[in-house]
C-alpha cells in the first residue's frame, strides 16, 4: 500500500490508493444512508409499511457500513489491526 495522504474537505486520509479512497466513499455515503433512514423510520409511526421499509434500508445501510468498515481496516493492515479487537 502507497503511503501518501489525501486530503477531502479538510480531513486528512492516510492512503492515496484508489481501491481504499473509494471504499472510504462507499463507507461515508453508506453511513449518510444509514442516518437519514434511522430518523426517516424513529419519527413514523410503528406499524407495517413506511417505518418497516425504512428500517429495512437502515439495516442494510449499516451492514455496508459494518462490511465497509472492516474492509477498510483490512486494507491498512497492521496500521489498523486494533479496529478487528
């Protein structure tokens, strides 16, 4: 792995490979996914339907936030084995 830094929006990312800057994408987009679902389905009301459907997104949007993750981590190696503990 390259040991460059990129730097998006003022937050510094410790690899410039592309493999890893696009799984970080993935992971910020899935996360966003994620937030945006969890309000959408705490503020309907609990029943079949929309609170259902959205929980349904909100689950599957932090199981690409967990797969993500560990993928991140395991492309760093022993930078970031502490995250697998």
């Amino acid at each position: 792995m390259q040991t460059g830094t990129t730097e998006i929006a003022g937050i510094v990312i410790h690899s410039d490979e592309p493999l890893f800057l696009s799984v970080v994408g993935l992971h910020v987009l899935a996360g966003l996914v994620a937030v945006t679902a969890g309000l959408v389905a705490m503020f309907l009301k609990k029943r079949r339907g929309q609170h259902s459907q959205w929980g349904n997104v909100y689950f599957w949007a932090i199981a690409a936030v967990f797969a993500s993750a560990t993928l991140l981590a395991s492309l760093r190696g022993p930078q970031d084995i502490h995250l697998f503990l």
